[in-house]
C-alpha cells in the first residue's frame, strides 16, 4: 500500500450534466449529504481567531536550512502543502532530505485550534469542496510549505546506501524554503524530458531502488486508477486516471519517512502505530477462488504484492482482481503505547512497523507523531502533552477515517447516479466481481464504475446488465442481468 500522499482523496468535480434539471439535483443531493454527515462548515469564531494570532507571530526556527533548494510535489491545485524533498548523491548512496511542515509550532496544546482539531480528525475530501483540519490562515498560509517564503518545519534526513537502504536517519526542526511548487504532471513532464534539476532527477533513481526493497520485504498496494469526471462529446462520465511513475516514487519518501518514525518509536517504547494486520487464510482462500473464476489465477507460490503489480490495469479482469483484493487490505487502524511496545507492530501491507508522519496539515496523529519522533531522535523526553494524549489518537482517527469513507462513498454513488440518470434503460457491458444475496457487483468498463445487479450471477461471467434505477437523490444504480456478454 502506497503512503499516501497516496492516502490523499482524489478531488472530483461536480459537473454540469446534459440533463438541464439535474446539475441542481446533484447539487442538492452533495449539501444533504453534507448535512446528513452533519460536517462543519467553517471554523467556531475562537479557532479563527486563534489560529490568525499564531500565524502572526509564528518563531523562526534558529536552524537555518533555507539554503537547501527543496521543492513540493502535488497536485497542481494543492496549496495545502505538507512536504518538501530534496535529493544528493552522497559517495555510491544517496541524501535525501525530507521537511514536514511544523504545525505543531501554531498548536497551542489544548488551545481553540487542538480542541477543534481534535473533533475533525482530518480533512475531509468531497466533490463540492473540502473540509479542512485547520483554518486556511495555517494550512493554506502561514504553515504551507509554499513556494519562495520561509517556513518552520521537521526535516529528516537520511543516509542512503547504493541499494536505498537507509543507514542513518536524523531529525530536525529547522527553516526552510521551497524553491518551486511542482505538479505531478510538470516534474513527470520534466524528468522525461531530461529537463528535471539534480534534486528532481534522482527521485526516480531512488524511488526504484525503494520499490525493491519493498518488493523484497514482501509490500503490497492495491495501486487501483483513480475516478475522475470527464466530459466526451458532451457527455459527462467517470474515467480512469492511472498514477503518474512520479507518484509512486514520491509516496516511497513518505513511505521511508513513515517507517523510520515508527522504529524511534517503537526504539523509545513510546508512540503511535499505523498497523494493519496480515490477510487471514480464510480471506486468501476466498480471494484465490474469486480471482480465479475472474480469470486473473494468482499462483500459489507467488506473493500476493507481486501478483497485484503484475495485474494489466487496462484490463476489466484486472480491474476487477483490484476491487476484490480490497478484502486483504482490511482491519488499518492505530496502535498507541507508552512503556510497552505492543506485540502487534506491523502494517502488514508495507510489511513493516510504519507511522503516520507526513500530513500534519490534513491528519491529526501526525502532529503527535512529529513531536514524539523528534524528542526522541535528539534525546529529550517526549512531552507530557503529547503523552497524555496519546491514548486518546486511535478512537479520533477511526472516527474521522470512519466518516471520511462514508463521505466518499455517499458523494461517488451521487455523481455516478448524475452521470447516468438520462442512461436509465440502456444495456452496458460489465464483469460480475462479487455475488450477494440478491444478485450480485458488477464492475463496467465504460463508464468505470461498480453497481449492485440482480439476477443470477457468478464472479467471473461476463454479462450485458441493463440499467433500471439511477437516483442522484438516494446514490442509488443499479442494473438488472439482460443476457451474457462476450466471453474473450
């Protein structure tokens, strides 16, 4: 599983549909959805005011780093910036420097913004508009690794030997400055063309000697395309956009980040996990059978990380093994411990213990997880504060991470049931991925979408499925079975 920055939600927009009435319905379903969830729409007058007070007189750290030309990878709309890499040859290794934005430096412990920081968990992506953790003055301002401006932030540094195993890890709280925000697109665009700086250009270099060493230590990710609304011909529909080659290299720097983390923790006997646990024989039993009525047979001595990576995602079976392989990725939670180190260490997707540590401007443990890591790595005990609140960091984030799936899924059913309102009637070509007991999931091609079907099915059968209900209203699709498809 990828880190994610790679845990970032993709942002959809709300389109305007050909039907003439139903951009306004999808508008009103999204603001129900909002309400139903019962999700702020802005910050209580004290947070504002607080966070305003802590943007402006924000210290400057003495450690002056702003020598180092850092630069950001993001989304081109991204002004929430939460990390800045930059990377060196370092004799036959390498030196890659990565700074996090030091929000803990604005966060008064227990002040308005903890306190409210504390009820939302983290920011919340939806198609008609986010939800952030932190007032903009910080997570868009004053705390953003923005471009030309200094900023407060952690810096790690580690020690890369010719094979990307990190020898030595440091951690700082320096000033930086980011010389350049790049979009994924622009520093892909640049490292094809052989156009990247220094910096830029070794990202991919090190980026596919970390992906080895995952592959070794048996890492998986689902690495599924992600739905974007796309127009064609006037006509709105959900399309696939695979990961540019430079986002996955940028998620392994988080990765590391993480992992590191996670071993001064678990070094000082005192943190917080991300942790996940192995994939149960019943499970790997029941996704073994399902892949192989599907057509995808995952051989039995092959790990199942390399069998997810050598799926063709332009292939509907392939596509279709991704959404069953969902069943292995389950159980993610947080793990919090102070004195004894709990038995139960590894997130087993990375195979490896792993923290959250490089989204403090979007996700609430990460803070936590920044401070303790840095008393830890200079030798200082790690705050009361932080201590105290540790037991406390599991609970908030499976609520918040609870309520942000509920929220993607309520608002993708909406677009979906608003691309196809004016399709209902039509016959679509699809895959059946799953059975229940009504029918069963089938997964189209064109649109990209996944739907409940009735009639009598079986994973793997190739159908025509006719669609019978699309109702923005409800998020509602779903398809009746109106014969067999072509077997290839």
């Amino acid at each position: 599983m990828r880190a994610p920055d790679a845990e970032r939600r993709a942002r959809v927009a709300v389109p305007r549909l050909r039907v003439p009435d139903a951009q306004d319905e999808l508008v009103t379903a999204l603001r129900v959805i909002r309400e139903e969830l019962e999700l702020p729409e802005s910050f209580p007058a004290e947070v504002e005011a607080e966070a305003t007070r802590a943007a402006a007189r924000a210290s400057r750290p003495e450690n002056d780093l702003t020598g180092i030309p850092f630069i950001t990878i993001d989304p081109a709309s991204s002004t929430d910036l939460d990390q800045a890499l930059h990377l060196e040859r370092d004799g036959d290794g390498y030196r890659v420097r990565y700074a996090i934005a030091d929000v803990p430096a604005f966060v008064e412990p227990g002040g308005a913004i903890d306190t409210e920081a504390r009820l939302r968990g983290q920011t919340l992506y939806a198609p008609d508009g986010r939800i952030p953790l932190h007032p903009t003055v910080l997570s868009e301002g004053a705390a953003s690794l923005l471009e030309g401006v200094d900023r407060p932030a952690f810096v790690w540094t580690f020690a890369l030997d010719a094979t990307g195993t990190v020898t030595a890890t440091t951690l700082e709280r320096a000033l930086v400055r980011s010389r350049r925000k790049c979009s994924y697109v622009d520093a892909q665009a640049d490292i094809d063309a052989g156009t990247a700086d220094a910096s830029l250009a070794l990202l991919p270099v090190v980026g596919e000697l970390r992906l080895a060493l995952e592959r070794e230590r048996g890492g998986a990710s689902l690495d599924r395309p992600e739905d974007e609304v796309a127009v064609t011909d006037g006509r709105y529909e959900l399309v696939r956009r695979a990961p540019l080659p430079i986002e996955s290299y940028n998620a392994q720097l988080s990765l590391m980040t993480g992992m590191a983390a996670a071993q001064f923790m678990l070094d000082g006997r005192v943190g917080i996990l991300r942790t996940m646990p192995a994939p149960d024989p019943e499970t790997i039993a029941r996704f073994r059978a399902q892949v192989q009525a599907i057509g995808c047979p995952w051989p039995e001595q092959q790990p199942y990380g390399e069998y997810l990576r050598a799926l063709d995602r332009d292939d509907p079976r392939g596509l279709a093994v991704l959404h069953a392989a969902g069943a292995l990725f389950r159980g993610a939670g947080y793990r919090a411990f102070d004195g004894e180190v709990p038995d139960d260490t590894i997130q087993a997707a990375i195979a490896a213990p792993y923290a959250h540590a490089t989204a403090p401007l979007r996700r609430l443990v990460d803070r936590f997880v920044l401070v303790t890591c840095e008393a830890l790595a200079n030798g200082r005990p790690v705050p009361g504060w932080v201590r105290e609140a540790l037991p406390t960091l599991p609970a908030i984030m499976s609520r918040s991470d609870s309520l942000a799936s509920r929220l993607d899924r309520a608002s993708i059913d909406a677009i979906e049931a608003a691309l196809l309102r004016d399709r209902v009637g039509e016959t679509f070509d699809a895959i059946v991925i799953a059975t229940t007991a009504a029918g069963g999931t089938v997964q189209l091609s064109d649109p990209f979408i996944t739907a409940a079907v009735e009639g009598d099915v079986r994973p793997g059968q190739r159908v025509k499925a006719t669609l019978v209900t699309a109702d923005i209203a409800t998020g509602a699709t779903r398809f009746r079975v109106a014969g067999l498809g072509v077997v290839d």
